[in-house]
C-alpha cells in the first residue's frame, strides 16, 4: 500500500511540472540605451584676477593751430580682476578694475608762434592707465561676447616751456595726472577648467589739458589688448548628476 501511495505522489509532481513551467512567462529582453555625454553647462559666476598685453596709441593729439604732438604707439602690460554674475540665462553682469603699466618715456615737439619770438616745447609721457567698469555680456556656450564703461584714471605728465632768443628755459605748466571716461569691447572664452583668454578694445578720453600762453592738449587713447583670466568660482563645465 505504502509502494502505491508514493507512486501515485510521484505521478502527480511529474505530470504538474510541465504546467507550471508554462505558466512561467519568458522574461523580456531590453537592449541598454545609447549612451549620450551631458551637455555642458557654462558657468560665468564668480571672482577672477588676471593679466593683459597689448598696445595703446594716442588719439587726437593735436596742442594748437598747426601743432601736432608725437604720437608713436607704445606697449603695455597689466592686471585686472573683478566679479561676473550669469542670468537670465544667457546674460553676464560684472564689474572689472584693471591697471596697465605703458613702456616708453617722455615724447617733446618744439614750435614756434608767428609774431612772437622764442620756441614753446612741449613734452607728455603717458605712463599708466587704470579704469573701473561695468561689463554686460551675452554667452553662448563657453564665449562671451561683452560691452563695458565707466570712469578712468591716467598718470600722464605733460609740461610746456618757453625759451626766448638767448634765453633759458620757462616752465608754463605743468600736469601730474588725470580723470576721465573709458569705453570698449571683447571676446572671452572659457578654453579649460577655471582658465579664459580674452581680446578687447577699450577708448580713453580724459578731455583738454590747459598747457597756458592759450594752448590746450587733448589726452585720448586707443588701446587693443590680450588677456588671461583665472576664475576661482568656474569649476569647468557643469553637468548634471544622476
């Protein structure tokens, strides 16, 4: 009896083994998905100091009637920092102070007045220009493309002398230093992590300078630069994370 009984359990397990695998169905099979990289997003937000390069060329540089200073290109070297602020979202708000150190030394013209004896000479050196400026800019990825302006300082020296026929040299006046407006435009771009380049134009002006004896000089400058920027608060491209 015994025998039977375990033969007949035996039967049953093995005729519902079949069913059970039927009821099992096949699991489906998703291929992975293709793998796209984020897109980087550019931060310009944040403090950054650099330097500059280039070249500054006075403007008008006329002293009277007929009286036209030296007006020779001269090199130039700097430093800039300032703060960025990215919004809206494609838009960049800052403020940048910036020095810039100009090569060469004094430049003189000498002329005379008709009717009046004797030689007026003149001689200016422009030795720094410095400036603090808003800059609004528009980027597009890692470029940006920026105005800036606002208020400019010059340590420029300029004098004039008069000596008469057989006499010496008389100062007539004399100047140390000088404010005015600046204005301009760049490109920068964001080349590597907390590293961009620049190239800017930016125009001096800081009006007529009285020379006395009814002469003025007007103090003006073109200046095209290269520069470099470390950005402290640009941790490179920032992606998304999962």
């Amino acid at each position: 009896m015994k025998k039977i009984l375990l033969a007949t359990v035996a039967l049953v397990a093995f005729g519902a083994a079949p069913a059970l695998a039927a009821d099992l169905a096949a699991r489906p099979y998703n291929k992975a998905p293709v793998y796209a990289p984020p897109v980087p997003i550019y931060n310009w937000t944040g403090f950054y100091i650099g330097g500059h390069i280039g070249g500054a060329f006075a403007g008008d540089n006329s002293i009277g009637t007929g009286v036209t200073a030296n007006s020779d290109g001269k090199f130039l070297g700097g430093v800039q920092a300032g703060y960025d602020w990215q919004f809206a979202p494609s838009w960049v708000l800052g403020v940048e102070g910036q020095y810039s150190w100009l090569s060469g030394s004094n430049d003189a013209v000498a002329f005379t007045v008709v009717g009046q004896p004797g030689t007026y000479t003149f001689s200016d050196n422009q030795r720094g220009l410095a400036s603090v400026t808003g800059r609004l800019g528009y980027t597009w990825g890692p470029a940006l493309l920026y105005v800036k302006g606002g208020w400019a300082y010059a340590d420029y020296k300029s004098s004039l002398t008069f000596t008469a026929p057989g006499g010496a040299a008389v100062g007539v006046s004399s100047t140390s230093s000088q404010d005015g407006y600046t204005v301009g435009a760049g490109l920068e771009y964001l080349f590597a992590q907390n590293w961009s380049g620049k190239i800017e134009y930016q125009y001096y002006d800081f009006g007529n300078v009285d020379l006395g004896a009814g002469f003025t000089a007007k103090n003006d400058q073109h200046v095209v630069k290269a520069g470099l920027n470390y950005r402290f608060n640009w941790g490179g491209p920032v992606v998304a994370k999962y």
